[in-house]
C-alpha cells in the first residue's frame, strides 16, 4: 500500500467507526449523537482527503 492510499485510509477510519455506531437499538437521543458524530467526521475527512489531493499535485516553480 503507497503512502498516499494508507493516509487516505487513516483518514476514512474515523467516519467508518462513526457509521458502526448506528444501529436500530439507539434511543433517540444516542441516535442524534451518533448522527452528529458521523456529521463531523464525515466533514472532517473531506478537509483531510482534500489536503492528500493537493498534496500529490504538482508544485509550481517559476523558471528561475
């Protein structure tokens, strides 16, 4: 596994373990907070995955 698709699985793990969470024996309560927690890592992983895309561009260098 390359560096790039390891990161990317680091990044992935937390919205994995959040969508576990979910389940049909949740109150109501434990639902919405299981719900916000996946809202939050979701969103956090689409900032981590954007930086690993932006990462593996290539840089621009002026001629010099």
């Amino acid at each position: 596994m390359d560096e790039q698709h390891e990161a990317i699985e680091a990044v992935l793990k937390p919205v994995r373990e959040a969508f576990r969470a979910l389940d049909g024996h949740l109150t109501l309560d434990e639902a919405r907070v299981a719900i916000r927690k996946l809202h939050t890592a979701t969103e956090q992983a689409d900032d981590d995955l954007r930086e690993i895309k932006l990462a593996a561009l290539p840089r621009f260098s002026p001629p010099g």
